[in-house]
C-alpha cells in the first residue's frame, strides 16, 4: 500500500500543516505592529472580501474554523470596535459581521503591510506555479468540505 501518489498526497498534507504553521507565525509578526493577531487578520480579511458581511458560521466556512472559535473572536472584536453586528435582512437570528470605521482602517493598514509581503514572497514564483497550486488547493478543499 505503498503507492507512489498514496505518498505524494501525504508528504503534500505534511507539508500544508507546516506552510499553515509558518504562515501563522508571519501573519503575527507581521500584524503584531497593528495590535492584531494572524487570527484577528483572517477573520477581517474574510469580512473585507465579502460585499455585504459575512454570518459567523460563513466566516468559519471561509476559514475552516469551528463557528464557535470564530464566535469567540468576532465578540472580542466587537468588544475592541473593529467589528459590529447588524441586522441580517436574510436570516433572523444570524446576525452579519461588518467592519466598523475602525475595522476599515485597520484593514487598510494591514494592507500596507500585507500587499509588500505577499509580494516579497512570490517573487521567485512564477505566476503559473501559483495558479496551480491555488487550483489544487480549492480542488482539495471541495473535496474535503462536505
């Protein structure tokens, strides 16, 4: 049972759960000068990309958190005036989670600092590498969130 892509598959696991714990580390040090943290980064990321806010359990869909983590973090968000809850014309008990004034600033704050980054890193990598690694990475994400 030692197939060649049977391995391939989970030295590429392996590898996705040390890139993720890299990547968490960056995004600390790379936000700690906001007052942020790689967590409190996802979650405004996720929110910014939205166009009409996200429901908790959409952000830890977007995240691939447990809606309760994700629960915890926005109410401190809350709390610290980055984030607020609204009324959700969909749903009537799942509020959305909008960027304050604040959380807005912050984002385009942590955009300065993110876009030199995420250039700096690719830099080396060619464009097509990456198409193909974002396409396999959604692939297996479709696969695996059912």
């Amino acid at each position: 049972m030692h197939s060649p892509k049977r391995m391939l598959f989970l030295d590429l696991v392996l590898s996705v759960f040390r890139l993720n714990g890299l990547l968490v580390a960056q995004g600390d040090a790379m936000t700690e000068g906001l007052g942020l943290t790689s967590a409190r980064w996802k979650v405004i990321g996720a929110i910014a990309l939205s166009s009409t806010g996200l429901t908790v359990p959409g952000i830890a869909r977007v995240l691939g958190q447990s809606r309760q983590a994700v629960q915890r973090i926005t109410d401190v968000m809350v709390e610290d005036g980055l984030l607020s809850y609204t009324r959700n014309p969909k749903h009537k008990r799942s509020v959305l989670v909008t960027l304050t004034e604040q959380g807005k600033h912050i984002y385009n704050d942590l955009r300065e600092v993110q876009d030199p980054w995420a250039i700096d890193s690719t830099e080396d990598i060619p464009v097509e590498e990456l198409d193909t690694a974002l396409r396999l990475v959604r692939r297996l994400i479709k696969k695996f969130d059912r």
